[in-house]
C-alpha cells in the first residue's frame, strides 16, 4: 500500500469514528470532540486523494530534466488545489470549532449541565 490508500483508509476509519462520536454521545463536549474526528478524516481522504506515487513539487526547476515531453511533465507533478483546499479547511474547521466549544459554554452557564437529553425547548 502506498501514502495515499493508507491516507483514504486511515480518513474513512477517522469518519466513522467521528460519525458514531456524533451520534452516540449524550455529552456535549464528546459531540464536539466527534464533529472534529470527523473533519479531521475528511482532510485525511483529501490529502489521499491528492497524493501522486513520486511526484514533485508544480516548481519547475532542476526537478524537471530537460527536454522531457510537455504530456510527460504534467504526470510527474503533483496537483496543488487538494493541498490548498486542506489547508483551508482546516482553517475552517478550527473556527467552526471554537464557535461550538463557545456555544458549549455558553449552554453550560445558562443550565449547567452538558447532557444533550436535558435539552427539550426544541423537541416536537
């Protein structure tokens, strides 16, 4: 197995972790700790995704031999948009968590108490 089927499997196993975090949790915080498991195996999938067996970096420099065929120098390098688009999210994910953790607090000051079942205002 090379970097990236590791990287797809170990993100699809962080899913599935996070998922039953998610869904299984009565702790709120636990909730949260799940949504970031989660995150986390999506940025792993992405990163696998994006993985190219030796490749190098889009600069080209001495990387690159001269005169190499133009179709066989785009093979060789590796697509930066999945590494940006990573990068991004978890910037993204980083704030969305810190708004939760703040919510968290903010449920806990209000009731004191961090069990999701003793919360009822929106139950049908």
């Amino acid at each position: 197995m090379d970097f990236g089927q590791i990287a797809v499997s170990v993100g699809f196993l962080l899913i599935l972790i996070g998922v039953w975090g998610i869904l299984t949790q009565k702790n709120i915080i636990k909730i949260v700790i799940g949504f970031s498991v989660f995150d986390t195996g999506l940025h792993m999938i992405m990163v696998g995704i994006g993985y190219v067996k030796g490749g190098t970096a889009p600069i080209l420099d001495g990387a690159i031999a001269p005169g190499t065929a133009p179709i066989n120098i785009v093979a060789g390098i590796v697509d930066p948009v999945p590494q940006a688009l990573v990068l991004t999210a978890i910037v993204i994910g980083l704030g969305v968590t810190a708004l939760m953790l703040a919510y968290v607090v903010r449920l806990y000051e209000d009731r004191k108490s961090l069990d999701i079942s003793s919360y009822e205002d929106l139950k049908w």
